[in-house]
C-alpha cells in the first residue's frame, strides 16, 4: 500500500503492468470438449494491447509464461502483476493445432 500511495504522490496514478486481453481460463475437462488445449482462452483485446501488437489473435490460448504453464486462471495474472511496466515475457500460445512463442513487453494498463 505504501508503494502505491508513493506512486500516487508521485505521478498521480499506480501502473498496473498488462499485455491488454480479455481472456477466460479453460480447465482440461471443458478445453477437451471444445477440443482446444487448456490455458487462458483470449477473446479480445483492450483499445490499447501490447498482446495485439506482437501479433496474438482472439481463440490464441496461452499454455505457458516463460515456461510456466499455466495451471489455474490466477496463474498468468499473477506472474504478471509481479513484474513491471517495460518488462518482457514470453508466452507460448496454441493456436489451430500448433503451438508458437510470442515475446512481449508489458505496458501499463491503467493508461
């Protein structure tokens, strides 16, 4: 809390470091039935998207964050709001069958 009232004072807003998703966890027993992996399911994305612009697209499914895989819905959103606004992270994504890694840089969310 002092943290974030000293950022406050400082700049007048906390950042919140994001890659800008909406997402829903799938779970391995609804991923199989869609016949999709489980992960964090991306549906869209914020007006401003880090995530967007290193080239996700909605229906990508983040299976792992710097080789993490994600295993409940908090998981990802943990990870990233321990880091900071700048930072880069590399997530892999599965998307129509393959699997691929994106690296992207965390900006801040509350802008």
């Amino acid at each position: 809390a002092i943290e974030a009232a000293t950022e406050i004072i400082e700049t007048g807003s906390v950042s919140r470091p994001g890659i800008g998703v909406y997402c829903t966890f799938l779970d391995e027993e609804t991923a199989t039935q869609a016949g999709v992996v489980s992960g964090m399911y991306i549906s869209d994305f914020m007006e401003i998207s880090p995530a967007h612009q290193a080239g996700m697209q909605a229906g990508d499914i983040i299976t792992a964050y710097d080789g993490n895989p994600v295993e409940t819905g908090d998981d990802l959103i943990e990870y990233i709001g321990s880091k900071e606004v700048g930072d880069q992270i590399t997530l892999t994504v599965w998307r129509d069958g393959q699997e691929m890694e994106i690296t992207i840089t965390l900006a801040d969310t509350n802008a």
